[in-house]
DNA sequence: ACCTGATTACTAAGTAGGTGAGGGATATTA
DNA sequence: TAATATCCCTCACCTACTTAGTAATCAGGT
C-alpha cells in the first residue's frame, strides 16, 4: 500500500500495526493446526471460555452460518471440548459450554502467548498504557468503519 | 482468559488488543466477500501489492501449501487482477504481478481503513507514537513466539 | 562434464468445512 | 388464537484446502 498511497508513508506506527495485524491472523491458524483443531474450532474455544452461548450466537461471532456452527459444535463436543446444554428458560435454544477439557486446551496452547502480551504491557507506565489503549481502540474504530 | 488467569485481569490494553485483533480478523473475511474473492485471494493481493513475488513465498505468507497458492494465483488472474510473468534469471521460477485492475480492487476496498487508520497515526505526537510502536513490535514478538 | 539433491510450479485426487435451502419445535406478537 | 419469528438442525452441493507425485531447472561437489 504504502508505495501508491503517500501520505500513509513513513509511518512506523502503521507499519507496525500491519505486521502485527499479519502475525495475529498467522497465530490462530498455526495454533489449530498444532491442536488438531480447525480455526473456527479454536475461535470457537476461545469465545466459549468467556461464556455460553447457541450455536446461533457462536455463528454470528465467527462469521459462518448456523449450519457450519452447528458442525462446529458437533465436532468440539465429540472431542469433549464443549457440551451442549439445554436452555433453562427458552427451550429451543441449546448453551454451548466448554468443558474442562475445552479450557485446559485454550490455555495450554495460548497461555504462553499471554504471558508475553502481559510482559509488553507490563512494561508501560499508566500514561503510556493510556495512550497505547487510546491508539488500538482507534484503530479497532476504524477497522470496524468498513463493515 | 481474564476470569481464570487471574494476572492478565483488569488490563485495559490487552482488552483492547484483544478486541482489535478480533476486528482485524473479521474484516478480511468481510471485506473479500464483498469483493467476491476468497479471503486467501484477497491477502495475497494485498502482499503483491507491495511488490511480486512467486507462488511458493506467497504460499508461505498466506501460510499454505503451494499446491494451493497456485489455486490462488489461478482464481486471481482470471479475474485479471495478477498476471504470472517468466522469472528474468532463475527458469524455474514465475513472478506474480499485480496488475492495475488487481491494485484498484485493493485501494477501493481497504483505502476507507488505511485513511482512519492514517487518522488515528496523525494523531500520536513524536514521543508518543514511539511508546505505540514500541508496544505492537513487542506485542507482535510475543505472538511469534508460539510459532 | 556429470551426478546428486534442492527448489519451483504445477496437476490430480481426496477431504474438510463452508453455503443455501428448508423443516420442526418453540417462543413472541398482533 | 393465528400469524410470524427465532433457534437449531439436516441435507445436498461446492469451494478451497491437503497430500502425493511429476517435470523442469538450478547449484554444488567430484
């Protein structure tokens, strides 16, 4: 881009930002691929630790169709990553909650990674932590503006 | 991750990070399909924008096989967008160049980001885009690591 | 000059995981 | 209550990947 598009030149802050937006989308694939998981799988894993959720909420943070969460679910549950669940109050719907085994695989695989983002950001002083949070929430910001 | 490891807790940065790269990896998948192209086709337009390069370097970029970057450069110039070239020294090798139609797709799309993102960079003073920088290489580096 | 081994790019066959359409059960709204 | 919406699933199909293997070319050692 940078070539073309001028005034984007010269930016070591953006230059930064694309490498580490590369290396990011590198990660999880290399991740699953170790873990014997697909990526959307892992994903998957990781959003589940947070909480439950359907498969129909599953579907619209991964970015597929129900269809393919369903199998997704299917998969992680026949591993023993995830159960499924009936919904106490709405009886359509089904929770999806990973297992023990679901976490140990999450943090197994991640935690080192974790450990070294907490090393970064430990490094900051509460101004630069201010300022760093500034920045990557305006970038998410403009990410975001395109969908 | 926060709940059960309890250090990474309350750390606005990380949050943020992890919320960015969460963006910044839906938005290839949204952008190439409004595109009409494969999220692998759309990355490697944006990597032969920078300058060409063969299908097996771009099979590693993209981070699969070269069987299937060949595929990629198939789809990619029948649409027009790349056009495969005799390497000048080495007979073995092809060179996948980007052409102006393949360079089009890739401003009309992702210039909308770059101009926020640019924004965001204008916004930084000289000592403070030095923390920012600081913190995405480091951040970059501890992702590495788990590959 | 001639092997040997590495590298590049491709093809062929098989497969994983996605889409789109649609259906059954349950919930919500008019 | 009737109509509509939502949730989750199944089915048929398709795209884009993998693995395996080939031909051409290059580089180094003898």
């Amino acid at each position: 881009m940078a070539d073309v598009v001028p005034q984007y030149r010269n930016s070591a802050t953006l230059d930064a930002l694309q490498e580490l937006v590369d290396v990011a989308a590198q990660v999880p694939h290399e991740v699953a691929r170790k873990a014997g998981l697909s990526t959307s799988e892992l994903h998957s894993l990781r959003h589940l630790f947070e909480h439950p959720m359907g498969p129909v909420e599953l579907a619209r943070v991964l970015g597929v169709t129900s269809a393919a969460s369903s199998g997704v679910v299917d998969r992680l549950a026949s591993r023993g990553h995830v159960e499924r669940r009936p919904h106490p109050d709405d009886r359509r719907r089904t929770e999806v909650v990973i297992t023990e085994s679901g976490r140990l695989e999450v943090i197994r695989r991640l935690a080192p990674m974790f450990a070294g983002l907490a090393e970064v950001d430990a490094a900051l002083s509460p101004a630069e932590r201010a300022v760093v949070e500034r920045y990557l929430r305006g970038a998410t910001a403009a990410m975001q503006a395109l969908m």
